[in-house]
C-alpha cells in the first residue's frame, strides 16, 4: 500500500509467469529436438550397422568365391606334415617362397577390386602362408589373435570396424566338404561405403527434420486454437463468477450498512474498521484474496447483532449481567448465520473470534495467543481503535495518540505484539485519513472504501 497525495492505493503484486503458449512452445520445441536426436542417432548406428553387415556378408562371399575359384590359393593351405616335424624344415624347402610372386600377383589381381589394404592366409595350425608384407610369410600367428583365430576355425566369420574407414575381419575357408582348412585375415578400405552412407544420411536427416517441423508446427497450431478456445471460455466464466461475487459483495455491504443504521452509536463503522483491517494487514505482508477475505470478515463482524433486542443494543447506558451475556452471544449468532455459505468459510474467524484477547480473557472461547486467528487479532485492534476515535452518546471521540497510547498499553495482554508494532509502522496521516471518511457515504465512493471493494473482489 503507498500513499500519494493523501490517497491510499492497494497495490496487489502478482508474479509474472511466461505465457501458456511460450511455454508449451518450449516445451514442444524441446520434444521435437529430442525426438530428433534420437531418430538421428538410431539411423547413424542402424546404417552403419548395414554398412558393416553388408560389407563382411559381400566380402566373405567374395573371398570364399575366389578361393573356389583357383585351386592355387587353395594349395597355399595345403599341409604338409611330415616336413614340418622335420627340424631342417623351412619356407623354401616348402616352396612357399617360390611361389608368393605368383600368389601375391593373382592376390592383388582380384582383391585390389575391393580395396583391401592388407591380408594374411593361414592354415589352421596358425602359419602365415602369405601376406602382403613377405617377411611374414612362415610366422605364426600372434598370440594375441589366438582367441579370434579359434573361433574362426569354427567356421564363423568375424568383423569390426577398424579406424575412421576400415573393416577388419577374418574369414574361414571351407571344402567341399564344408570343412575349414584355412583362414584369411583382411582389413578392407570403407570409405566409399561411408561416404555413400553418409549421403543416405544426410538425406534421411533432412526428411527428418522437414517432417519434425511439420509435426512441430501443426501440433502448436492445434494447440494455439484449443488455448483460444479455453481462454476465451475462461473469460467468460471469469466474467460470470465476478458478477457473482460482486452480487454477493453489494449483499454483504447492504447487509452492513443496514446494521450500521440500526445501532445509530456505531454508524458507519464497519466501512472503517473494513478499511483500517486492509491497511493493519498489508502492513503485516498479507495481500491478494488473503486479504479479500479479512476485508470480509471485517465487514460482517457484528452481523450476529440483528439477533440482540433493540433495548439491549440502543441501550445509552451501562448494560447490566444480563444484558451483556445477551450481547456477548451475537459472535455466536453471526457465525451461525453465516456459516453455510461457502465462499465466506475463511473469513469467518473473525466474525466469530474478533473479540477474544491475547491473554486469554476475552469470548466467546477464551482462546489464548496463538490460538486466536490472525484475522481476529488485526480486527480486534481495528475495533478497538475505531471504538476509541469515534463519538459515541456517553462520550466524545479520543485522539489518535491517546487511542496509540491505549494500545501500546494493552499490547501483550489485550492485543498480540506483532499486530501492535504492525499498527505503530503505520503513519498517523493514514489512521486520520480513514477516521475521517464520511460515515454517510454509500461504500466504494471513498478512496479506501474502493479498496475495501477491490479487496473483496480478489
């Protein structure tokens, strides 16, 4: 609440949230990105899974074809065990050296087709019976490769990815008699595989992506007409429930301001109290439909009195025993009033314990400190500061700073401690200003009668 120029504003802060559609255009953006990514990555690893699976199935068929085909790559695994037992035994005595030149030229003239960049036959005792490099040629297998080498005599072909374009595998060499009487371990050259698999790719992202972004914006499309839609259903509803409140609102102010004409001694007083309630409870950080609901509470505080017989409530005088156990029970009877009528639950704390005190020796409950609502603590303040400035038939109306000093008087006993400092944050001018309103005044003419309305609009 700010003053300016001597008007009191109610200022209710909302937090700024994004907007629904931002939001859900985030929210779907991000979707469709990951959707992408996933569908992206799940093709990269599905092609280059064909790649690899197409290629050694190729490859293996090639190979096995070849060595069908030339009986000369054939006896390169022939075995001849009788020499090798011999410790003279050696390559040339075997004649592999001999021939590597007319091996190696017929190896190169049909795997170069391919594009393998290295190889090596071996029989199945783990001896290289060629490569590319001679110097290999009558080694044994390494030992690190022994594992694979196994495996492959079982007659399954192995394959993986070696480097950035290579496919490395090892390939069994069969009989007719299906039986494995050698292997051939190869690396053959990708890369035009990758780079035809790449352009595969590249256009499967680019239909991804158009059919993302079409789905990406036809879903926001359905979505920005259904929000309309809701939005504007949601206006109208807004409008309809604000009609229906403010109905309830000019029947709680008429209801008020009839009690107020009855009791002549307290006339315009709930428009006061109202309003001083408002400003003591924006002082203690309560805003928004909280504060609606106090504004209400305030309004209707004394509505049990139309239960109390004109004698007893006109009365100019003292009241007697009787007659105060009689005016004592309108809390009850306005709570009972107003209990079944749903939208006015919350704020009924203080129509039904606005007049307990912090000691515990006010009514109808006795409740002590804390247990009082907090409502009820700012309005019993409110009343009694009201009680104090306003004329009444027995007596004139107080200042404000004997009314201050009463309450300081009273804090921690009558009134709770944190409402009392509440009270003393808040200038003098702004007490003045509302104890000086026009009593006769119909309500939401007054500057902080209209804030009183909008309270209750919240």
């Amino acid at each position: 609440m700010e003053s300016t120029k001597g008007e009191i504003s109610l200022n209710i802060h909302v937090k700024q949230e994004s907007s629904p559609y931002r939001r859900f255009t985030l929210i779907l953006g991000c979707s469709v990105v990951a959707i992408g990514l996933a569908i992206g990555l799940a093709t990269i690893l599905f092609i280059n899974n064909f790649v690899v699976k197409d290629t050694n199935h190729f490859t293996k068929l090639a190979v096995q074809s070849h060595f069908n085909a030339f009986s000369i790559l054939k006896d390169i695994f022939a075995e001849d065990k009788e020499a090798e037992e011999d410790e003279a035994y050696s390559m040339a005595d075997h004649g592999m050296i001999d021939n590597y030149k007319g091996v190696d030229g017929l190896v190169h003239l049909h795997f170069d087709l391919y594009n393998f960049v290295s190889t090596r036959f071996y029989r199945t005792n783990g001896m290289i019976t060629y490569s590319y490099n001679l110097k290999d040629v009558g080694t044994m297998l390494p030992a690190s490769d022994q594992k694979a080498f196994d495996q492959v005599l079982k007659g399954v072909t192995l394959e993986k990815r070696q480097g950035a374009h290579g496919l490395h595998m090892w390939v069994p060499i069969e009989n007719t008699s299906n039986k494995v009487i050698g292997v051939v371990e190869l690396t053959r050259d990708i890369t035009s595989q990758d780079a035809s698999s790449r352009k595969v790719m590249l256009w499967i992202f680019v239909v991804i992506v158009i059919c993302l972004l079409a789905l990406f914006f036809a879903l926001r499309q359905v979505f920005l007409r259904s929000t309309r839609t809701i939005d504007r259903k949601n206006h109208e509803l807004a409008d309809m429930v604000q009609t229906i409140e403010s109905t309830y609102d000019q029947s709680l102010h008429a209801l008020s301001s009839a009690l107020d004409s009855r009791d002549n001694e307290t006339h315009g007083h709930s428009f006061r109290v109202t309003s001083y309630a408002i400003r003591l409870g924006q002082s203690l950080g309560i805003e928004g439909v909280e504060l609606g609901l106090l504004a209400r509470g305030a309004l209707l505080h004394d509505v049990g009195k139309i239960g109390v017989p004109d004698a007893i409530l006109l009365k100019p005088g003292k009241l007697t025993e009787e007659e105060w156990v009689i005016m004592c029970k309108h809390v009850h009877t306005g709570y009972q009033m107003l209990s079944h009528i749903e939208f006015l639950q919350l704020s009924l704390d203080v129509v039904k314990h606005h007049h307990e005190s912090w000691d515990g020796n006010g009514y109808p409950n006795g409740l002590r400190g804390e247990e009082i609502p907090l409502f009820a603590r700012i309005f019993a303040l409110c009343d009694t500061y009201d009680a104090i400035t306003s004329d009444r038939p027995y007596r004139k109306r107080r200042s404000y700073a004997e009314a201050r000093a009463e309450i300081i008087r009273c804090s921690g006993t009558q009134f709770s401690q944190e409402v009392v400092e509440a009270f003393l944050r808040i200038p003098e001018a702004e007490w003045t200003e509302i104890q000086q309103m026009d009593a006769t005044a119909s309500f939401g003419h007054d500057p902080m009668q209209r804030q009183a309305a909008a309270s209750l609009e919240e």
